[in-house]
C-alpha cells in the first residue's frame, strides 16, 4: 500500500505526469485521472518528511 502517492509516485518520478508549473517548493500537474476537464493538482515539495527528491 502507498503510504503518500504524491510523495512515492510523483515527486520520485515514478509516475509520469504533464506540469503545469515547477518551483524549488511547489509542483502543479494535470491530474491523472481527472473528475473535471481541467483538473490541477498544485503539491508542496518540502513540506512532507517521507516525500523524495
């Protein structure tokens, strides 16, 4: 089970995405399985312990 899939899957790199916009401190991207037709998801990168650079 994936503890966090922002910080295992998408800051890691394992799942792909298409962004919107990356800083040092914040990732924005295109959901991936989006409710509405633009759906964006905008992710602090220093803000969780386990995540991974």
């Amino acid at each position: 089970m994936i503890e966090d899939f922002y910080c295992e899957e998408v800051l890691s790199g394992k799942t792909i995405v298409k962004k919107v916009l990356e800083t040092d401190n914040v990732l924005a991207y295109y959901h991936t399985n989006p409710f509405y037709p633009v759906h964006i998801v905008a992710i602090p990168k220093n803000i969780f312990p386990p995540c991974y650079h």
